[in-house]
C-alpha cells in the first residue's frame, strides 16, 4: 500500500512538472520582457533565432542572373554588426568588394552600390543580436552575364607622345543609345589641370578636347569605367582600361593654297616656309584645322577608295601623312615634281616635292622627319568648304559653345 501511494506522489510531481513547462513554452509565444515580440522555443531555452532570420541579406542566397542596379544589403533588425566581408569572382580573380557599416551598426552597404556583371559575390557576416548572441551566415549569388558587349577604340595610342592638337576619340563598335551613362564613365584628365570636354558624333563616337591645343609637356590620362555599363538595351561595355599620353612640342603648319606655300611653326617660332601642291580647281584641299591622325613611311594611294573613278593607283607614296578620315594627306610628290610652289594639281591633297622611295632630304622628308601624330596642319584661301568636325580630328573647327553643347549629360 504504501508503494502505491509513493508512486502516486511520484506520478503526480512528473505531471505537475509537466504542466510547469507546458505553463512556460504556453507562455514562449507571447511578447518579451521588453514587450519587443515572440520569445519563441530557442529564446526560452537561450538558443539565439537562426542566421537566416536575424542577418539579412540582399539579393538573396543563391540568387541568379542577378542585375547591375540590384542594392547589395546586409541589415540586422537590433544589436548589431561585427564584421562583414564581400568578395567578387570576375574572370578568374577574387577581389574584396569595399564598403562600410552604417553608424548604428545595423547596415551594411558597398561603396559603389552598382553590381559587376558576369560575376560571383560572397558574403560573409557575424552579428550580435540584442541580447549579446553571437550569429554568422554564408551567402552566394551571382549576376547577369549579358549576352552582347560593347568596348570603345582609343586614339591616341596608351604612352603615345603627341602634338598638341591632339583630340581623345573613341569609336565603339555599337551604338550608344545610353549616351549620357557611357560619358559619365570615361573620365580625361590633365596634369597640370585644365578643363576638358566631351562631344558626341553620332552614335558610335565621343571625342574629349580642351578650350585651346594642350600645352607641350602635358600628360593625359583617359580611364575607360565603361565594364558593365549599360551602353544601349541589352548591351554592356567590357573595358575597364586606364590609357596615358604626354603632349610634345607645339608645331603649327599654316597651308596657304593660293600661294602655294606651308609655314611651319615650332612652338610658335618659323622654322620654315616649305613649297606645296593643293587640291586642283575640280578637286580642291579643304580648308580648316586637320590633325595628323597617322604617318606612314610608304603607302598605296587608289582614287577608287576615296570616291573617285581610276584617276590614279600610285603604290608608293612616300612620307604620308593622314589629316582625315575621307582620305585627305599630306605626303611627297615625286611624279608631279615641278608642282609645288607653282601650281596645285592634286585630288585634295597637300603635295611636297620628294623622289621616288621617299629622301631624308627633300622637303617631304624634312617635314616627316619633324612631325608627331596630333600636330596641327591648317589650310586657308582654297576653293572648298571648311572640313567638318568629324572627318578625322576636326573638333578644333567647332567654337567652344558648340562643342561643349554636344554633351549628352548637360
């Protein structure tokens, strides 16, 4: 009997513990001491709500195809964050991704709040919670990789010594339709200073110049932000590129097609007065500022390439100088000898006298031998309109009111 009465006290003390604890997990839904919110199970047994809950991350773990505008984010709702760590796995390399927690330590953001495309992200946090619990999370995601890219041609060339003249032109191989977001990513600075400003041809060209020609010894850089930018819908720049060049000395050739004459200038003192041939009454040189774009030892000159019929096939014209892109040079003349200084014969050109393979020293020679890519040549009193902006480097032909309003982000 008494056994009996034992193991009844026993069964009677497990059900009162039992309805002790069921009391207590009854009460675990309700609000905290503070009156914040559900204590939950894991509160009642000190356990802290699992990572996932209490560090928030954006975009997602697992995310994909993830855009470039998308916020990065990591927020906690109380206590907060310890220490937050962000890499980017891009073409093979891991970089860390820089940014900073909010002074309240709730927020984390990167310092450059737009995504790389076609790449990884990882990201790691720690973070106390309100009641000193200590939590971590591992999340992953990756982004768009978009299927068309564009990238942008620099001229001059990266470490290139240039005359001053010299116009930064970037041609891309698609058009822009997104023009003002593709200007604010390439950025053209000079040392020392000096304003430089953009102008758009169209919609595959941007050209940057300052209000006068550089000064001799000015180094310029051009940095190409242009990787993921979204040039038009759909289509992303690939080029994140930094290139360099120095401006040399200054050289101006002033081209007087009535008097069959060139001045050339170094740094503002006449070094000579050089005999030439211009553009003939049917096919004269125009007139304006041109910019030596390219010089070639030697080329092959053919009327049909520049939209004239078989007027002439010459395959070695010596010491060519390029002054526009519809085939305007300034180059020796071995088959017209008697021409300059006397007469102007040529298609357009701007003739010196030379001899066949190109001599040291004729004046053709002379000239090449003293001239640098971004030298100046200017022609006046020919017969033909002046040439337009965009036909090679003839930026300088435009005021700077008009040049500055073919900005796309003004």
């Amino acid at each position: 009997m008494r056994h009996a009465q034992g193991r009844a006290r026993r069964a009677g003390a497990a059900l009162a513990a039992v309805l002790t604890w069921a009391g207590l997990l009854a009460g675990a839904t309700g609000c905290s001491a503070d009156g914040s919110g559900p204590l939950g199970i894991d509160r009642v047994l000190g356990k802290p709500p699992a990572p996932e809950d209490f560090i928030r991350v954006t975009p997602d773990d697992g995310s994909k195809a993830v855009r470039a505008d998308r916020a990065l984010r990591v927020r906690v709702p109380g206590g907060r964050l310890e220490k937050v760590s962000v890499s980017r796995q891009q073409d093979a390399q891991d970089t860390p991704v820089p940014g900073h927690i909010s002074g309240d330590g709730l927020t984390w953001k990167p310092d450059d709040d737009r995504l790389a495309l076609a790449a990884r992200y990882t990201v790691d946090v720690v973070a106390l919670d309100a009641h000193g619990h200590r939590s971590a999370r591992h999340t992953t995601f990756t982004t768009y990789v978009p299927g068309e890219r564009f990238i942008g041609y620099v001229t001059p060339e990266n470490r290139a010594v240039v005359g001053t003249g010299m116009i930064v032109s970037l041609s891309f191989n698609r058009e822009i339709t997104h023009r003002a977001a593709v200007e604010r990513a390439v950025h053209v600075t000079a040392r020392p200073p000096v304003e430089i400003r953009p102008h758009w041809f169209g919609d595959d060209r941007l050209d940057f110049r300052p209000r006068h020609y550089w000064k001799p010894g000015t180094e310029v850089t051009v940095d190409l932000g242009l990787r993921d930018v979204e040039g038009a819908p759909g289509v992303y720049g690939l080029q994140h590129k930094t290139f360099t060049f120095t401006v040399g000395r200054s050289q101006v050739s002033l081209v007087d097609a009535a008097e069959h004459t060139m001045q050339v200038r170094r740094d503002g003192r006449l070094l000579a007065t050089v005999p030439i041939s211009a553009g003939a009454p049917k096919t004269p040189t125009y007139n304006g500022k041109m910019v030596v774009m390219e010089m070639l030892e030697v080329t092959r000159m053919n009327s049909r390439t520049v939209g004239f019929g078989g007027e002439y096939d010459i395959p070695d014209v010596p010491h060519a100088l390029r002054l526009t892109d519809s085939g305007t040079f300034l180059h020796g003349n071995y088959w017209s000898p008697d021409a300059p200084g006397h007469t102007n014969v040529s298609h357009g050109c701007v003739g010196l006298r030379d001899v066949k393979g190109g001599g040291s020293d004729t004046p053709a020679g002379w000239f090449f031998d003293r001239s640098l890519v971004g030298d100046v040549v200017e022609v006046v009193h020919s017969r033909d309109k002046k040439v337009a902006p965009d036909n090679g480097l003839g930026g300088w032909n435009m005021t700077w009111k008009a040049w500055t309003a073919g900005s796309a982000t003004m």
